[in-house]
C-alpha cells in the first residue's frame, strides 16, 4: 500500500475484505504500532497502476473507546487504510459464526453445522442478523468514504451482503464481488437458510468473478435453480439488468519468489537443508492447519506409501509446515490434536534413534525460509479436500527452476485446472491413490519430472497475481461503461 502513496491521483479503487492487510497493535491510549502483512492480495493490487487503491476493512482489534477509534483512523490512513470497527460481540456472531461456522465449510462441500437442530437453527438466525449488520457497517464506512468515479471491489464470502447494500445506497456505484473460495454445487448452496438473499445480494454488483470457471457455473445454476432468474453465457440476467458472471484465476507474485532465490539469506538456508537432509528426499506440505487442506489425508497417505515401500523408509522425510488458524474455534483444536496424534504415532512406527520420518511444525515460517524449503523439496504435496484455488502450489512451482519437483495436487484445488498437465492429480480421499502417487514422484525419470516442470512454471511465471486484479478491475470499469451506454440509448 504505502508505494502507491507517491503516485500522481488516478481514479480510485476502494478494497473492501473483511481484514486490512496490517496488524495494528496498541502501543498506548493514542497510540498505535502498524504492521504491514505482505499478503497476495497487496502485492496483486501494486500492480494495478491506473488505479490508486484504498483498503477498507476490520482491523482485526476491538477498540471500544473513541480515543483509540480516532488515532488508529489516523495512524491508518497513512498506510491508505480505512478501518470498520467491530464489537466483539459482532465478531463472535458474525465472523466466528456465520463466516466461519458456516459458510466457509459449507463452500467446501463439509455441510452445515450438525448440532442439536433447534439450537442451529436459533444461532443461524442469530448469526445471519450480525453477518448483515457487519456488511452494512461495511456499506456505511465505503459509503462515507466514496467519490464519485470510484470503482469498489469486495472480497470473500465475508461480504456477499455488501454489494446490495452498496447498490441501495447509491445505484451508480460501480461495484465488483470476487469469491477466494470455490462456489459450490447448486444442490449444496440450497441447503443454506439464507441460500436466495444472499445470491440476490451478490446480483446487486455489477461484475461477480471466481476462480474457476466451474464455480461460476455453479453460482449462475444456483441463480437459475434456486431464484429461477435466467443465466446468459455473460452471467445472469434480472428483470433486465445483466450482473457479468466470470472466471478470474488468481496468480501469485512469482518474480518476487524467483528473485528471493537468489538473497544470499535464502542461498545460506537452502544449503543448510541440503546438509541437513543428506541422502533422504524431501517432501513438503504447507497449509493453514484448517480441515480444507486434507492434512490428515496427506499424512496417512503418506504413512501408506512407508508401509508399501519398505526401501524408500530411511530415505525420505516429510516436512508438514502447518500454521494455525482458527485456534479458538473446538473443531480446530481437534484437527491439531488429531494431527499431532497421527504424526506421532507414523514416527514412533518408522522412525530410528537418529531420524524421523515426518517433521511437523504448527508454525508458520517468514518468507524467505519458506523460498528455502519450496527450493530444497523434491515432491510437494497438496490434498486440500476442497480449495479455492491454493497457492501454495504456485509458489512451489515458482521456486524449482533449479531441481524440478514434482507436484502432488488435489483435483478438489482451483490450481487443479491449470496446473493439472505439469502436476500429478489425486483424490485426496484415495488414501492408496495418494501414496501410489508419491512412489511415482519418487522414482519420476528427470526427463518427465523437467517437462511436467516448464509446463507449471510457464503458466506460474506469466499468470501472475497482478495480472490477475488488473484483469478483474478493468472488466469491472468497463462492465459499467457499458451498462451505461445501454442506459443512454
Ligand atoms: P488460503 O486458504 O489461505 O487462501 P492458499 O491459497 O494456499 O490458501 O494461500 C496460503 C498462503 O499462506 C500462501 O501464500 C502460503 O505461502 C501462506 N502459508 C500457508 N501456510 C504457511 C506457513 N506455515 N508459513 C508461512 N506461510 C504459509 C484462500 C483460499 C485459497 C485461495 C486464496 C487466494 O482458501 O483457495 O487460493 O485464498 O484467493
């Protein structure tokens, strides 16, 4: 954010996600330290150069008093951020609820919630309150702060309210909604309560983008199914006003990857690991611990593949890298604890006094220790049981100019679809696909292992995170241009 702050004034693009890309700490009554986290999201954003981005989001701290509202306003702004300021009980309610406990695994394909029906159904409706409540504190901050001319993109499932609230407001707001996560099935979608407003809500932008061109699919069939509107090959049509449907794949900042390979603070790292796993290959995975990422899968699949290839026991090591998230919500705390319990058990079975066969770490690693591993690794795994797109994978291809590892990749991934050719798909239920599928990495003869290779890192090289917003910002501009043209005639 900051590097834009020295550009010349351009038509302005307010970002709305439910978090800003700092973490604000508080360092006193009217003071406040900032942190910038370099996410994908920012980087994508660097790249849009017509444009001069704001970000509007929830600072991720509840600050009751005004004192502490007005100079973190102010200490945000100079990293052009505008905060909405959320109550902790909004919080709970409609990010660890309806965000979390609800949408984000019924998007995965893991259902609603399975507890006592009534009490669901009493916390649903609860839960949906403060998700609206939210997304109008959203509308009101973007609404406050909106110019005429400007262009608004909304993030995520978090905010699938907003667009419509945005459109009550003032109609002429250009306004663009993209969702990180797959868009599921119809037939899953209508078990939601709130299946038909929230679909209506996201038809108030004008241009709605996803991953995958399946997951627009599946949200124009839920338009067509459940509100029995009509879907065109541009989107969906309402009472004659057309919302643009499309598939925008994300990329990530591969330069910035391909360039840290060469810091001497990774080159230091890399040959430490060399030395470390000597005459062993390397095995990756790195995920949020969330139960999306299949991470139980992989490490079954994994002790599998040990039980069935008894030469490869002494030889090869996985490094499960697994920063937590979510930490208070029971059902994380349980995924760790089964992890921590599988983990231990697969090494007390295969490992020796000297050596282990899995090293996992429930941490998350700076970004020049994470270049050094995706360089050293020789097969990464990745099993999400459902994932927007995961660019964990990408970043991996990024790193292997040099050694040309193979790619285990879910089908259930976004990333599924354009790394398919280079990447060996799996089913990451398929316990014995998966570990069938890292004896073929293992033993892959380097002439495959290199073609497989340039085809992924063609794709992760000139697909990038940039391009990516750029592409959805510009369609968003001229989405609008044209409805007002129509108008005009
Ligand atoms: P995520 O579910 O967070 O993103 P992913 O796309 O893989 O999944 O991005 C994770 C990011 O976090 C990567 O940049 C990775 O390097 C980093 N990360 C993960 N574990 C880490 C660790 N232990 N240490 C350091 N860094 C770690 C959501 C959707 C995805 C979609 C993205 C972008 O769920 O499907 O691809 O948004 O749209």
């Amino acid at each position: 954010c900051e590097k834009q702050e020295t550009r010349p004034a351009r038509q302005r693009l307010l970002v709305v996600a439910n978090r800003l890309p700092v973490s604000a700490i508080r360092r006193g009554e009217e003071s406040w330290s900032l942190e910038i986290s370099a996410g994908g999201l920012v980087s994508a954003l660097l790249g849009v150069k017509e444009f001069e981005a704001r970000w509007i989001g929830w600072a991720g701290v509840n600050v009751p008093d005004e004192a502490g509202q007005r100079a973190l306003t102010k200490a945000l702004a100079e990293k052009m951020c505008i905060p909405v300021f959320l109550d902790e009980d909004i919080v709970h309610q409609y990010y660890n609820g309806y965000c979390n406990n609800i949408l984000w695994p019924l998007f995965h394909y893991l259902g609603l919630p399975q507890e006592d029906r009534l009490a669901t159904t009493r916390s649903f409706q609860s839960q949906f309150a403060a998700y609206k409540k939210a997304n109008q504190m959203f509308a009101d901050v973007v609404n406050k702060h909106y110019e005429e001319g400007d262009v608004v993109w909304c993030h995520d499932y978090h905010l699938m309210f907003l667009p419509k609230c945005l459109k009550k407001y003032n109609s002429e707001m250009k306004v663009g909604w993209f969702l990180h996560t797959p868009f599921p099935s119809s037939e899953i979608h209508r078990t939601l309560p709130s299946r038909s407003e929230l679909l209506h809500s996201v038809l108030a932008a004008d241009l709605v983008g996803f991953h995958t061109y399946d997951y627009a699919r599946h949200f124009v069939s839920a338009c067509t199914r459940i509100l029995g509107l009509e879907g065109t090959p541009e989107g969906v049509e309402d009472q004659g006003r057309l919302t643009r449907v499309a598939a925008f794949p994300i990329g990530i900042d591969s330069h910035r990857f391909i360039r840290a390979l060469d810091a001497p603070q990774v080159q230091d790292r890399i040959n430490e690991l060399k030395r470390t796993f000597t005459g062993r290959k390397v095995m990756l995975g790195v995920d949020r611990l969330d139960m999306i990422k299949g991470i139980p899968q992989k490490i079954l699949a994994f002790e599998k593949f040990l039980e069935e290839n008894s030469e490869w026991q002494q030889k090869v090591v996985l490094l499960q890298i697994a920063v937590p998230t979510r930490t208070d919500v029971p059902e994380y705390q349980k995924l760790t604890s089964q992890v921590h319990e599988i983990v231990g058990r697969i090494n007390g079975r295969f490992g020796t006094l000297t050596a282990v066969p899995i090293h996992h770490l429930d941490r998350s690693l700076d970004f020049y220790a994470l270049c050094a591993l995706y360089a050293v690794t020789d097969v990464a795994l990745v099993t999400s049981l459902r994932d927007g797109m995961n660019l964990v994978s990408y970043e991996f291809v990024a790193c292997q100019e040099s050694k040309k590892g193979v790619l285990i990749l879910s089908e259930f991934a976004g990333a599924a679809q354009s790394l398919g050719a280079g990447a060996i798909l799996v089913n990451p239920w398929n316990i014995t696909e998966v570990a069938s599928s890292i004896a073929q990495a293992l033993n892959m003869p380097p002439e495959e292992r290199e073609k497989r290779h340039e085809h992924n890192f063609e794709h992760v090289k000139n697909h990038t995170a940039q391009e990516w917003a750029e592409t959805f910002v510009s369609e968003l501009n001229d989405t609008v241009v044209e409805a007002d043209l129509r108008k005009r005639k």
